[in-house]
C-alpha cells in the first residue's frame, strides 16, 4: 500500500515523503479499513520530529490517529462490521495510508449527514474534549471555565462542549489574532462566550473585569501560562494539561512558578493523555460521546469547523501551515480512488 513516511525516521516537513509499505492484516478484534480522509493533529508534528513517546500498539513509521473510510478485511471473531460498512474512528497511529488496522471497537459509523471529511476530523479533538470535560475534570452546569488555544481543533470542540452539552456559566477563550477571535465568536452564547487574543490581552487580567475567576482551565500551553493560569483559578479550581507546548520547566523568563496559591485556593493540577489510553479508556469514552456529544453534531447544534482539506499529496504544506499556527479548525487530509 501507498504511505506517508518520514526520511531518517524524524525530522523537518522536508522529511515526509510518500512510500510503500506491506499493507497490514487485521488480527482478532480488529477489521482493515480502506482510508478515504485522515485528520491532521499536533502531536503528528511531535512524532514527526522525535519528541512523541509512542504506545506500543503504535506504527513506528506510519502518522495519524483519527481517519474515516470503509471496511475492507474483517479480522478474526469481528462481529461488530460487514465488508463495505463505511466507517470513522480513532487509532493508535497508521493513518497516513491507503489501508489501516483498527480495533472494531473504536470505530463509529458513518453518518450520512457528514462526509468523509468531517468525519476524518472528529474523532481525536472531539473524544480530547470529551475526556477533558466529562471524564479526567467534569464541568459542572453553571461553573465557568478557560480553555486555552481556542481556534484549535480541541479547543474548538471544548468550547462548543463547554457552551452546549454542559451549560457552562461563561467560556473564556484565548487565541493569537484578531481574526481568530472573530472566527470563535462565531461559536454562538455571545453572552457567555468570552474570546481573548493573547497578543494583545492579559488573560488573568480580562476574566477579572466580569468575573471573579474561572474553576477550571484546560491548557495546552505550559508554564508560559503558569501564573496567569493560577491566578485565575477560584478556590477549589482544577487545571487539566493537555500538553506543553512553551514548555514544562521552570523557572523562565517570565519569572519562576509560586506554588503557594495552590494550598491556598486548594487546586488541584492534572494532566491526561488519550492516545496512551488502554482500547477498553478508549472504547469507554467513545461511548460517552456518542450518547452525550454526537448527537448534537448530527443536530447541527455543534459544528464541525473544517480550516482546509488538502490532497495527501500536500501533506508538507499541511504540516506547515499547522506548524505556523494557520488554522482555525481541524486541517484533514483526502486519499483519492
């Protein structure tokens, strides 16, 4: 089969190129997939550069984690799907490629009011925001929350959560242009929705003017956010960390981390990951978005924010469009016939 691979196994985007490997046979549980559409993440950037820590049940040369397209191979004792059944789902990694192996049970089916695009794009940030929201720190109605890097495709998907399913008091929300801040106005809940351009706007500061505090924060950011976060934070408030992405160690240049607030306001400080998770986390928690979260996006009421869909061929400029903080929504990947 046809796939993306990385020259010397890491490096820059000038790395990736499209090669051939054995195409994959599915063991027991598992089904092949032929992959129409794969979604785009930055954990990808990550792996691509050496510095992702990969489960074992991970390709070793093959990217991608979430993708849509119709089952081929059934495996031994696969009960759940027939051959032809189109189908999306989230992955350990292996979905650069025509074909893909998966646990039938981390798939979902295809709804018609979607195509293969939006679907490729909704497992991995949508069970992200999912995980963060109901599972790892549950949002309860009424409180308010601060989800960092908002124009992103998780914080697309939690904002929405966020503002929709769970009925949060108010959502701050941060992002790095003007016309970003517009795009994630367009969320809906003007009154409750609150966007922040980092740039130009001190976060702590802005959540002040109509609010005491927030009593949960979801960051991707690390400890450039470190002291603005606690400061925000209410008493008894809770921090989830997704990923670092200014860095995990203290101290920097905007000044060391003051843990005395954390005993004082009794935080509590988490992190989470998803694709580390066992198949049995993972199929859990898919069943808690399909039954809580999926059948608002079949609805409508919850959208599906595509930033760009580029041929598989393009898959250089994808990563540096992502790389460069480009996009407003999930970039996604198409395989052609």
């Amino acid at each position: 089969m046809k796939c993306i691979l990385i020259k010397d196994g890491k490096g820059p985007s000038d790395n990736l190129y499209m090669g051939e490997e054995k195409t994959p046979e599915p063991g027991k549980g598992e089904v092949l997939v032929k992959v129409k559409a794969f979604g785009l993440n930055r954990m990808d950037i990550l792996q691509r550069e050496g510095k992702y820590p990969l489960p074992p049940q991970a390709s070793k040369t093959i990217l991608g984690v979430e993708f849509s397209g119709t089952i081929d191979k059934l495996g031994e004792g696969s009960k759940l799907w027939k051959e032809g059944d189109e189908v999306y789902g989230l992955a350990y990694g292996g979905a650069y490629a025509e074909y893909i192996v998966n646990p039938e049970t981390m798939l979902l089916p295809k709804p018609k009011e979607l195509s293969w695009v939006e679907t490729a794009g909704i497992p991995e940030v949508w069970m992200t925001a999912t995980q963060a929201l109901m599972v790892e720190t549950p949002l309860k109605e009424g409180q308010n929350v601060l989800i960092h890097a908002g124009a992103s495709g998780v914080g697309i998907a939690a904002i929405q959560i966020a503002l929709h399913v769970l009925k949060a008091g108010k959502v701050f929300t941060t992002c790095g242009s003007d016309e970003k801040v517009e795009f994630l106005k367009q969320l809906g809940h003007s009154d409750k929705l609150h966007v922040i351009n980092y740039k130009t706007q001190d976060f702590a500061e802005e959540i002040k003017k109509t609010n005491s505090g927030v009593d949960l924060i979801i960051d991707f950011i690390g400890k450039q956010y470190w002291n603005q976060n606690i400061s925000s934070l209410n008493l008894d408030g809770k921090m989830l960390y997704l990923a670092f992405m200014s860095g995990p160690n203290f101290p920097d240049e905007k000044g060391s981390a003051n843990l005395a607030q954390i005993l004082g306001k009794r935080l509590t400080i988490k992190g989470s990951t998803l694709r580390s998770r066992s198949s049995e986390y993972q199929h859990n928690l898919l069943e808690i978005f399909k039954k809580n979260v999926l059948p608002k996006i079949l609805e409508g009421e919850l959208k599906i924010k595509i930033h760009k869909t580029y041929p598989w061929t393009d898959i250089k400029q994808a990563h540096n469009d992502m790389e460069g903080n480009k996009n407003s929504g999930k970039i996604v990947l198409e395989i052609p016939e």
